[in-house]
C-alpha cells in the first residue's frame, strides 16, 4: 500500500513526472514512485512554514531519516520512508545521495541569491541531477552511465526551473543569479550543449534504464524556447501544447529513447 501511496502522492504534486513514470513497465514504476514521491517531500519541505527554523527542521528530519536508514535503522509510520527502505537495503549509496538531495534544498529554506552561474548549476546538479542518478541507480544502472545521467538530469532541472521562475519570484525568491535575457540565453544553450556533448560522447543508455530518463522529456524542447525568446521565462510562457507534450512522452516510450 505504501508504493500506491507514493504513486498517488507523486500524481498528485509532480504530475509531469507521473506521466513519464507511468510510461515505464510497472515493475519499473514500482522502484521509481519511492524516489520520486520522496523528491516531492523534500522539495516541499522548505515552503512548510514562513518561519525558516521550522522549514529547516522539517527539512533535518527527512535528512535524519534517510541517515539512519542507510545505516539500517527504519521509521516505521511514513508511507514514503516505508517504500524507500527496501530500496536503501539493496542498493549502494542510495541514502548518501538521497540525503545529498535534501541537504541541497537548504537553499529554499534561507532565499540566499545565487552569486552566479555556476552557483545555480551547482545547485541543480546537486538536486535534478541527483535525482536522476538516484532513479538510475535502483534500476542497476552501471557506473559508466553515471555522467551522463547526471548531465541531463540537470539539464533537465534547469528546465523546469526556468519554468518555474515566475512562482519563485512571488514567493520572495532570487532564481536567477542575472535575469538578463543574454544571461539566460546563456543558461539555456550551454544546457543544451551538454546534453548534445552526452548524447555524441557517451555510451547508449541500457533501455532498462531509460526510464529514469523521461521526466526530462521536455528539457530539450523548453530549453530551446529559452533560447530562442529569454523574455518567456518572466512570461511563465515555457510552456507547450497537451497533445505536444504528451506525444513527445509517447514517442520517447514507443522508441525507447531519451
């Protein structure tokens, strides 16, 4: 019951992703909800009070539930932490990076700007990224695939959160260390670029663990509006047509790519 759990909870607050994961066969899916539905709760964390000590403390309880889960101590009573257990067990590293994840979303808790570009990649990096790799990973992906998960996954980050400035502006947040258009052109062709350097340098992706992969399914073609119109990350118009974005999902699934 906890995975249904999970899986409700991740279509309810991240529905983008519940698309791409309900792509994946359902014995993938089963692995994936745990990860993502944890992502969820971390991600919210920090916008649990207006009061930053309590946000923080929200914040250090999943980081000190995932420490000690890792260490093979469980709380019971948590739909997301009974999920996740099974996965901590049998797979290496996955609570350091979990609670990497966590510890990363700090940021959200304090507002600090970030004083430059590579600050904020460094951030979704260690997010997005992360994320990525975290979902790779209990889907046995070898260590050989670990960069380019990773650049994409943050790629993918950078995405979403261009899409996402808006909302982060109304909510007192600084997102971008220069809102310049030139800077956020910028942002978005070196994405861009590294996503085509990883695709061009690196091994296939086993098709086992492509699925990870679609939750950025719309990276490429979001990052490339950025590019092309900047002025459309403070629009909040980052955006592409249902039957656009659906389709693109299907396609990828239908092809087995990413």
């Amino acid at each position: 019951m906890s995975i249904d759990a999970c899986a409700a909870l991740v279509e309810d607050g991240d529905p983008d992703r519940f698309a791409a994961t309900m792509a994946a066969p359902p014995s993938v899916r089963q692995r994936l909800w745990p990860i993502y539905a944890y992502n969820l709760e971390v991600a919210r964390a920090p916008w649990a009070s207006s009061e930053p000590m309590i946000a923080e403390m929200r914040l250090q309880w999943w980081i000190d539930t995932v420490d000690a889960m890792g260490q093979g101590t469980q709380r019971p009573g948590h739909d997301v932490t009974t999920a996740l257990a099974p996965l901590v067990s049998a797979t290496d590293d996955l609570a350091a990076l979990l609670v990497h994840m966590a510890e990363a979303r700090r940021w959200e808790v304090w507002c600090d700007p970030f004083p430059d570009a590579a600050a904020l990649t460094a951030h979704l990096a260690d997010t997005a990224g992360t994320l990525m790799w975290a979902a790779a990973k209990v889907l046995n992906t070898p260590a050989s695939a670990e960069h380019t998960v990773r650049t994409f996954g943050t790629a993918a980050g950078l995405a979403s959160w261009l899409r996402a400035v808006p909302a982060l502006k109304a909510h007192g947040r600084h997102p971008l260390p220069d809102p310049s258009p030139d800077a956020i052109r910028m942002l978005a062709q070196t994405a861009l670029s590294e996503i085509a350097s990883v695709e061009a340098a690196q091994p296939a992706i086993p098709a086992h663990v492509v699925p990870a992969l679609w939750p950025g399914w719309q990276a490429r073609r979001v990052l490339a509006m950025a590019a092309d119109d900047p002025t459309r990350v403070d629009r909040g118009t980052l955006m592409t047509s249902e039957v656009v974005r659906r389709g693109g999902l299907l396609w990828k699934a239908l092809r087995g790519t990413w």
